[in-house]
C-alpha cells in the first residue's frame, strides 16, 4: 500500500482539485490513512488487525458510506472535524486501487523481496514530496500532522463505532468495539511517532542489533534521507510494467502519471457524494447504496473484485535490497567509527 505520506500528499490535492474547505488539516490528513489505522494495531489487545485487513480486500465502499451516515445521522456537517476526517478517509480507497499494483510489481514477494514492499512505499513517498516541492519526509513531523490528542477523540471513535457495528454484522459489545478502535488509533500514534524522523541515532541502535531480519524489516520503516540514482522508484523513465494478478494488464506510466489519474478519480468521487449528501439531516433518507457503489467495494489491494484464491503472478523487484545493504553497512561503519 502507498504509504502515510503519499496518502496526505494525494488528499490534500484531491481537496484543492473541488476546491474543498478542510475544516481541520490533522482530522483530514489522519482520515486520509484510510484504514491503514487498524493495520497498525499490532501491538495493544484487543486488536483491530483483521477489520483493517477486511476492509482493504473488499466492502470498503460500504463501510465508507456507514462512515458517512453515521456522521449525519450524529449531526456533523463537512465542515467539522469529523467531517474532514470522512472526507480524508474516502480518498484513501482510491490511492490504493490506484497505485497498489504498481507498488508491488517493482517490490515483489516472497522470502527473496522480505521487506522490499514497506521500504518502496517510504522511497515513493520522498520521491513524491520531492516531485511536489514539499519538505523532506524523516526531517519534519508526520506525527505531529496528525496527533489528535492522548487518545481518540470520542466523536471520532464513536463514528467507527457505529459504522463498525453495521458494517461487521457481528454482535459486539459496543464497549469491546470502543476498546479496538482506541488501541488502534493508540498504537497508529506509537507507530507514527517512533518512525518519524531520520534519527541517526535510532539508526545506528538498529544496524547494531543481532538480528539481521529485525535490522532489515526496522530499517525499511524509515525515510531515508536520500535515493540512489540507480533506483528509478517513480518509473519515470516509462519502463513497461505489469499488473501483478491480471500480467495480461500492462503499463508504462509513472507512478506521478497514476498518483494524479487517482486524484481526478477521487475528486469526482468527493464531488458526487457532496452533491447528494450536502443536505441531508438526521431524519433525511441516506443514499447509502448510491455512495458505496460510487467509492467502489473492489479489493484495496488489486483494484479489482476481491478474489480469495487471488495471487501475484508477475513482478520485476527494483534492487532494493542493495540500497538496504548499503545503508545497513553505512551506518555500521558510522557506528564502529563512534566506539
């Protein structure tokens, strides 16, 4: 999946495209993390892991629109911070579907490309920041962009509460389901706040652990500072690509060429639900059906129909791991150099 940068990066210009007013950019720029929230609870029990990982193979268009009807039906206009997150989390859909496979054709899978997918994510995310003119990502705060406060706002938690009661149709207690989605926005923060910044002393601290899968898997959650040339992470030179699960599927464009073609889709997606939801009041009648058809249920992963026998089938790795190697051994020296 596209990382937390470039889902940021491609609302805020989804926003700017409908000249949409965000009432708050932390709300906004946290909804456009999408369910990637839940993926990251993988560290405080209860977990909501699996919901994160059933909304990105398939039904996310409903859970958005529940998302959305539980925020009229609780009286909350687009023009709140709850409504800024709704409007952030729509867009999160479209990158994905979009670029997905793209990201894992040129990081491959399997024991040979262990870590290659996350640490890819990160390089196309500064690239891209490069490419827009924004500041560096490992050397400004994305913590800080999108730390709500000590916990989840309860406006916020109680939204996927509700949206997670219909969606799942399974009955939860409530509070076990508050519990899931508090240690998933906790844990998301932890996650966030620990991979911030390019801190050469984190840094050295994990090229020194014992265990060369943990230094590998750790450092690949990092912005490095800098991108080799011989690492062409945005295809920009138009190399021929090919859809992982349909290779009779080709491409040759870049990952900027796919980023804004996802923020056209995604505009005109925003642009619809507005029209038909501007007006609704706690009593109206919500197009529920209209809107998750129009966000789309296909899977987060292939931008297809969710097929649970699905598998990649084609991919050309980028050497990635070379660049993992020499960073590892960089700061090694830098840390033999320090004893």
């Amino acid at each position: 999946m596209p990382s937390q940068i470039s889902h940021a990066v491609f609302g805020k210009a989804v926003s700017k495209k409908i000249d949409f007013s965000i009432f708050d950019d932390a709300w906004f720029t946290l909804g456009c993390q999408g369910p990637d929230m839940f993926l990251h609870n993988q560290r405080t029990k209860p977990s909501s892991l699996p919901w994160g990982r059933q909304m990105h193979r398939k039904g996310y268009g409903t859970y958005s629109a529940l998302l959305i009807q539980a925020l009229s039906s609780g009286g909350f206009g687009w023009q709140s911070p709850e409504g800024s997150y709704a409007a952030g989390f729509i867009t999160h859909a479209v990158l994905d579907r979009t670029v997905h496979p793209f990201i894992t054709y040129f990081s491959g899978w399997g024991p040979d490309c262990r870590f290659f997918h996350p640490f890819l994510e990160r390089l196309l995310d500064t690239a891209l920041s490069e490419s827009y003119s924004l500041s560096k990502p490992g050397t400004v705060s994305f913590f800080e962009a999108v730390n709500l406060g000590r916990g989840i706002p309860h406006s916020l938690r109680n939204l996927h509460v509700i949206a997670l009661q219909r969606f799942l149709q399974k009955d939860y207690p409530e509070d076990y389901i508050k519990l899931r989605v508090s240690n998933a926005y906790d844990d998301t923060m932890h996650f966030l706040k620990k991979t911030d910044f390019w801190d050469i002393k984190v840094i050295k601290e994990i090229v020194s652990l014992e265990s060369l899968h943990q230094t590998l898997y750790l450092l690949s959650l990092f912005h490095p500072p800098k991108i080799p040339e011989y690492l062409d992470v945005l295809n920009s030179a138009n190399r021929e690509w090919k859809h992982p699960w349909m290779p009779e599927i080709s491409s040759k464009e870049s990952y900027i060429e796919l980023f804004e073609k996802g923020v056209s889709i995604a505009a005109d997606i925003l642009d619809y639900i507005f029209i038909r939801t501007s007006t609704l009041k706690r009593d109206s009648t919500f197009p529920l059906e209209k809107v998750a058809f129009r966000i789309g249920n296909e899977s987060l992963d292939t931008g297809l129909p969710y097929d649970p026998y699905a598998v990649p089938a084609s991919s050309d790795p980028l050497d990635l791991g070379r660049f993992l190697e020499e960073m590892r051994f960089k700061y090694t020296k830098v840390e033999c150099a320090d004893m």
